[in-house]
C-alpha cells in the first residue's frame, strides 16, 4: 500500500533488538504448556467464541513442534515472562483488574505526552519459520486518540527478527532483520472510537509498509471495528517466506483473525533471504504511540491469555 507522509507511524528513533533492559536469559521452562482456555467475562459483558483459526483458514502445518500458554497468574512479575527493548520497563505491570479470565493481566501504560509504554518480546531461542499467536486485549474505556488525524498506537509485536532493519525506519536487506506489528487506528474513525486496525511491516520490498484493514483495501478480509472497554481476542500467523539459490521469494504469509473471524489475509512477502540467522526471533505485548506525535491523554491497554503454536498452527484441543 502506497502511503502519504501524513499518514506514516514513523518510529526512526527507536532501534529494536540491539539492546536490553532486562536479562538475556528467560524462564521459559517455567512457562504454563496446558490445553485450553477459559472465561467469557470481558470488560463491559460477554465476548463472541471462536468461529475460526489459522489451523483452518491459513496456511502452513497443523503440527506445530510446540504449544506455550503464558498464565500470568503463575508470575510474579511481567519480566518474567518477556524482555524490554524500547521504553520504560516500569510501564507495563500485572494487574488484578481488569481480568479476561483469571486473577491477573497485563496493563500496559502509555503517559499524556510520551510515545512509550514499553515494547517487550517473547524469545524464541532458535527462532522459528512459522508462528500462529493467540492473545486478549481490550483498549481502557476512557482511550482516546485525538489531537491528529490519522493517529496510530502499536499493541502487539507479531514477530520479529531482531536487528537493524525491524524498526527506526531502516530498510530490511534480508540480512538485516524485518517485523510485522499490529496497531490500532483513527484512519477513517472518529479520534473516541470505534477504532480500524494497521498491520505495519518492515519487509524487503518497503520498509514502513502500512495496510490499514479498512474496507476495499487489498488485503483486508473484513473491517474490523474496536470499541474501548471490550475484550477481544486477536490472533496472527506469519510465516516466513521461501528462499530459492540465495533469493528470497515472495511468497512469506501474515494473517489476522478477530474474535475468530479473519480480517487479513497477505501471502506476497520478502521478510529474509537468511533462512538460518534472520527468521521469527520474538512476540509480545507492546506500547507505542505516535513517532511524530504523542498521547494525548494517559492510555491503558490490557492483555491475557497470551499462547503461541511453534512452527504451525494451533489444532484442535490446543
């Protein structure tokens, strides 16, 4: 999708991956491998089952070599489960209320004036071709975007591969590293909601590539609409593109579903011509506002219930 230098969630002064705010090492093995989810309750009533999945609308393998289910009852803190790149650590924290289910989510802090939360990462410690993700989130009721039209705040970091071209407006070489990132939107909404959704991606063939799911664009399957203080359930799959003799083909997937019903659907792109140093590194719950502008008030976003398939798809009973 061409796009107007208005219009541009530029973060070229952030560099992701270079360094952390945490350890390197992660507790993975204390990581919850259970069947299942529970609870219905959302922030203001019931939220919709699931009618669909990457396992059966998308592509790639229905046996993924793993299943992770983050439960953030069983951590203590949010460091536990993910590392900080970007921000300040001390602006994501686990709460008690609002739950999805359980006793504790993840809030998620964004100050008046500031672009930062915090942005964190899942780490896959061989990194992985394909990733199909599940997780929870629901905007504060009071979340409010004016002050810029368009206005666009990061969520979610569906995968990364770490390094120089993922972030701050560098272009991937297929060397250098890519991402796919979820964001919330005015574009063609009203600064108080209902919000559009953007799937922004560094890729080999246009670095800041924005594809905004509103209806009548290329890739969007149908326009999703955000309401504050409504849990929703998102789930994504990427999978990384093919590589013939040293060439990346165009061919690498990334897919959205919505309360489990699909909303994007793109299999057209070049993330990475290094099959071996430059696929799926991370994932994880983010917060950024802006690039060139900042929150116009204090905003809060909630995530529960956080699981990932590992190279596949989630299957039945997963």
């Amino acid at each position: 999708m061409t796009d107007t230098h208005a219009e541009r969630t530029t973060d070229e002064s952030t560099n992701e991956g270079t360094t952390r705010t945490t350890a390197d090492e992660l507790s993975r093995r204390r990581t919850l491998r259970l069947g299942g989810v529970a609870g219905v309750t959302g922030l203001l009533g019931v939220v919709d089952s699931r009618t669909g999945s990457a396992s059966e609308s998308g592509g790639g393998c229905n046996r993924p070599t793993d299943v992770v289910h983050l439960n953030y009852d069983e951590y203590d803190d949010w460091e536990d489960v993910y590392w900080a790149s970007n921000g300040d650590p001390d602006n994501a924290t686990l709460v008690s209320s609002p739950t999805y289910a359980g006793d504790t989510a993840l809030q998620m802090q964004i100050d008046e004036g500031e672009h930062w939360g915090v942005s964190t990462h899942y780490e896959f410690d061989d990194g992985l071709f394909e990733l199909n993700g599940r997780v929870r989130f629901a905007l504060d009721t009071d979340w409010d975007m004016s002050g810029r039209q368009p206005a666009n705040c990061r969520l979610w970091n569906c995968a990364m591969a770490l390094g120089e071209g993922s972030a701050g407006g560098d272009r991937p070489d297929g060397t250098n590293g890519w991402s796919n990132r979820l964001y919330v939107s005015t574009k063609d909404a009203d600064p108080d909601g209902p919000y559009n959704l953007l799937s922004f991606t560094y890729h080999m063939d246009q670095e800041q590539d924005h594809d905004y799911l509103i209806e009548g664009e290329e890739y969007t399957v149908q326009e999703p609409e955000i309401v504050p203080g409504r849990w929703y359930e998102f789930e994504y799959y990427v999978c990384v593109n093919t590589v013939s003799n040293g060439v990346a083909n165009d061919d690498g997937i990334v897919q959205y579903w919505l309360d489990g019903d699909q909303i994007y659907d793109r299999r057209d792109l070049r993330f990475t011509a290094d099959l071996e140093d430059n696929i799926i590194e991370t994932s994880g719950p983010v917060g950024h506002y802006g690039g060139r502008y900042v929150a116009p008030r204090n905003l809060y976003t909630y995530y529960d219930q956080h699981s990932m398939a590992l190279d596949g798809t989630f299957g039945r009973g997963c």
